[in-house]
C-alpha cells in the first residue's frame, strides 16, 4: 500500500467545527474533526472484534493484501456486515435520516480506529447513491509520541 498522509491533503479533507474528547497517554482534552473521503481510509485489521475472522480469511485464502485497499476494504466490510446485521441496519439507517453523529478516530496513514460500522455504512450508502459521503473523524498525528501501544489502549477504551 501507498503510505499516505491525511494531514497532508488539505485539498480534499476539510476540518469542521466538531471537535471529539480523547484521553490519550493520560491526557484528555478535545480534538478536532475533519470530513474525510472514504477512499483515503482503510479497516483496522489489528481490531480485536474482527482479528478471528481475518486470521481464518488468511487461513482459507493465504493473505490479506493491503495493496489492492478496495478489495482489502471489501473482504472486512463483510466481517462487520456479517458480526451484527441488525445493528448495522440501525447504524446505517440513523446515518441516512441524519449524518454521521459520532465522529470516528483514524490515524493519519487512514486506518481506522475506532467507527468500522459507521465507516461500512457509510460505504454501503456510497455504493447504494453514488453520491459523495464522507468520514468524520479526529486524524491522530502518529509522529507527536503516539506510540502503537498508546494506540491501543486508546481502541480499547473506546470501544468499552
């Protein structure tokens, strides 16, 4: 996969006035939130509610390549699909009716760490309208000390 960098993209990400409250490395205070285009981000294959269905993906198909993000975002799309129809049909339905409310948290290479139902959503809605959607979510600068395990901690935390 291409590294990219979301900071670096003014042109196509646009920050709001939303802002998100995270405590990382002890430290709690208020980030801001940017709308992001969908094809910029990636699921989080480190998740640990999706980690069992990707190690047998891999078992069954020999790899999960992050070079093709499409196809890579495809085959988690239907790990998340498939863990909770009836909650993805809520999410996505709220989501149609009035936009994303909670904004997601990615890092700024565009993994996704925490909003995968609301990112399927909104790919589903996408996919459905072929109108422009767009993720909102804080971008973590991952070189200001943000370590792998801070990282961690963070998705954990979130999802509890």
């Amino acid at each position: 996969m291409e590294e990219i960098n979301l900071l670096e993209l003014k042109e196509d990400i646009v920050e709001t006035d939303g802002r998100r409250k995270l405590t990382i490395k002890g430290e709690t205070k208020y980030y801001v939130v940017s709308r992001i285009p969908l094809k910029y981000l990636y699921y989080n294959d480190q998740n640990g509610r999706i980690a069992t269905n990707i190690s047998k993906y891999i078992d069954d198909h020999g790899s999960l390549n992050l070079d093709d993000l499409n196809s890579y975002n495809d085959v988690i799309h239907e790990f998340i699909v498939n863990s909770n129809t009836q909650a993805l049909k809520d999410t996505k339905k709220n989501i149609k009716l009035f936009g994303q409310r909670l904004p997601g948290v990615v890092l700024k290479n565009g993994r996704i760490i925490d909003g995968n139902r609301r990112f399927t959503c909104l790919r589903e809605l996408y996919n459905e309208e072929g109108k422009d959607y767009y993720f909102e979510a804080v971008i973590l600068d991952t070189d200001n000390g943000i370590s792998s395990k801070d990282i961690k901690r963070l998705e954990l935390n979130l999802q509890h």
